[in-house]
C-alpha cells in the first residue's frame, strides 16, 4: 500500500544528502571570515603553531585531570593568539578524518587565524588528497589567509605539537591518513614551504615531542632554522610552554635565543615539580651549530651506518655512542637536565644535550 508519509520524507531527504555530497567535495569551509581594520593590517611576527591530535594522546593537568587529544595545547595556544596584539597567529588542530553516515567526508582539522589578538579567521578542513606530502594542506592554507602586508623581515616562530617524528618512512603516523609520510625529512621539507623565499629562516622552532633533539633533526633544520628547542629523550606526553611567547609583546626586541631559553626552563620547571622520570630539554643555537656542521654530518653517516641501534627504544645521550665528540659538539647547546629519581642513571648529574638511539650491546 503506497505510503505518502514515507514519499514525502524521501523527497525531503534527497535535497538534504545532495548538499551532504556537494559540501563534502569541498575540503574547506569557513566559519568565520572578518575583515581586519585597514590600520590593523600588519603584524610584528608571526607564529605558526600545528597541533597534531590524529592519534592516541592523552595529557594530564597539574591535578591528574586527563585531557586527551592535545586539547590542553589547543587551549594554550589560544591565549598565546589573544595576547599577539602585534602579531599573526596560526593554529592549526589536525584532528581525525572522519565521515558523516560512514559516507560523507568530514571537515573535522581547523585553522584559527588571528590577526592583532583577534580571531579573524576560523576554517574547518580536510586532506582531500590522502598521501599528499605533509604539511601541503596546511602550507596552501597559510598562504591564502595570511596577510600580505609585504614585512617579510618580520620574525617567524614554528611550534609542533605531538608523537615523536620518525628518522624516516613514517606512515602511519597520523591514524586515519595512513599514507601521509611523516618523518624528519618531509617536515623540514613541509615547513620549508611555509618561507616566503630562499634566504628566509624561521626564527625559533618548537618541537614538543620525544627523542627529536637529534643530530638527524638539527642537520635537516639547519637550513631554515635560527634556533630549536627539542627534546632529546621521552618528554613522557608532557608539553612544551608557550606562554612566554608573550614576551614578543612585553619586549619586542628580545633576542630569539632569551626567548627560547625562557620557554624551556619555564617547560624544564613545570616538569621537574610533576614528574620523577628524566627531564631532558634543550635549546639549539644554529648558528654556532653551522660552525661544526661538517663534523656533525660526520657522525650521522657514521652512527647510521651502524647496524645495531635499537630502532623502537627511547633516546640516550649521544655521549654514550662511539665517535660522538661531546667537546666540540657541547658548543651551542644549552641544556635543562634531572635525571630520574630511580634507576641505573640517577646518579647522572649532566647531558650532552643530544639524543641517540641506544645500541645493543654485545
């Protein structure tokens, strides 16, 4: 028996899910868009923050509350943009791609765009290219939004937040986007986009994650990075403080290094009152580092060649591998180091400052 009720709700529904297929071949879609103040349109520096939440991540607040999903970085962030009064802040929240009706593509990573302290932009996204090269999205993203004042002299800040970025392959790093290579050499190549030409650097590099405080990592920034602050053991899914990015307001002449130093032993001393496991942060000056870049990329070539590094162990101290000159390579390096309350290595009172992966010992 024809049901007209049953009709009636097909045909309400078939203009509903061809807007569903329509919106979702699209891989942007703005929330906000507002128009800044014609006098407003410049900025003193600009930080790009990528918060990556496409895996299993779980944080914890000073009282034990459990955030998961890098929500806690979100949410500092925001505060870091707010108080920029002059400068550009990006945040970029990768989160997992996912589909609406098992059917629909979802735009569920976002952008926040702030010009000035002010959120003048706010765009949900998607990947709609699944193994494109990482950072590509994001990289098209910041340059159609940012804002074309011309002041490419105007300081440049990267900060990373996640799992630690693999010495190479790297699939699989973002769980639903399989096929996007995440590894020490697809992100300095990812980020080298972000520059607007050939001789610019970023300024200050952040990488909240474990073990990338790596001669491998400082060799592939080095050519578009002043300076790093990285770990280079497990930061145990702690985080890097961004908060002293303010003092880019507070003294806007303030050396990139100062800035940098006062960031990690902000991190350093959070950390050392929470935890009782290593602590381990530091701060790379690269263009002393540039000095010896020969010497570094020596020991890489001989530490890779070696065939008995413990691929899925955490960190040590370089000073622990054979060839490594920890004299030379002490110079530009300022270290915050703790070691663990218990253990083989609470006696250690010092660091060299970079992280290697263990070797099995015969």
């Amino acid at each position: 028996m024809f049901n007209s009720n049953s009709f009636y709700t097909v045909w309400i529904l078939i203009p509903v899910l061809m807007g569903l297929i329509l919106s979702g071949c699209k891989s942007t879609s703005e929330l906000l868009k507002q128009s800044p103040e014609v006098e407003t349109l410049d900025a003193d520096y600009s930080i790009i923050y990528y918060i990556h939440a496409d895996s299993d991540y779980l944080y914890h607040e000073s009282d034990g509350t459990p955030i998961r999903g890098n929500s806690l970085v979100l949410k500092s962030a925001h505060k870091v943009a707010e108080r920029a009064k002059s400068g550009e802040v990006f945040i970029y929240y990768q989160q997992p791609e996912r589909k609406f009706l098992g059917l629909f593509p979802r735009r569920s990573s976002q952008l926040y765009h702030y010009l000035n302290g002010k959120l003048i932009n706010l765009v949900e996204y998607r990947h709609s290219n699944k193994s494109e090269n990482f950072l590509d999205t994001e990289v098209l993203l910041y340059h159609q939004y940012r804002i074309q004042s011309g002041n490419n002299d105007q300081d440049l800040h990267f900060l990373y937040f996640g799992h630690e970025i693999p010495l190479e392959d790297g699939k699989k790093y973002h769980h639903t986007l399989p096929d996007i290579e995440v590894n020490i050499e697809t992100l300095s190549a990812g980020m080298q986009k972000f520059l607007s030409g050939a001789h610019q650097r970023f300024d200050l590099v952040v990488l909240s994650t474990c073990n990338n405080g790596s001669p491998a990592m400082a060799a592939s920034l080095l050519p578009i990075t002043n300076t790093m602050i990285a770990s280079p053991q497990n930061l145990h899914l702690s985080h890097i403080d961004s908060g002293n990015l303010s003092l880019l307001e507070k003294k806007p002449k303030i050396p990139t290094l100062q800035l940098a130093r006062s960031m990690a032993k902000e991190t350093f001393n959070r950390l050392e009152s929470e935890i009782l496991t290593a602590i381990t942060l530091s701060v790379y000056d690269f263009e002393i580092i540039r000095e010896y870049d020969e010497e570094l990329l020596g020991f890489i070539e001989f530490y890779n060649s070696l065939d008995t590094r413990q691929y899925y162990s955490d960190f040590i101290d370089c000073n622990h591998v054979e060839n490594f000159d920890s004299e030379r390579f002490r110079f530009g390096v300022n270290t915050w180091y703790k070691p663990a309350r218990f253990g083989r290595e609470s006696l250690k009172n010092s660091h060299s400052g970079w992280g290697c992966r263990p070797l099995i010992q015969n």
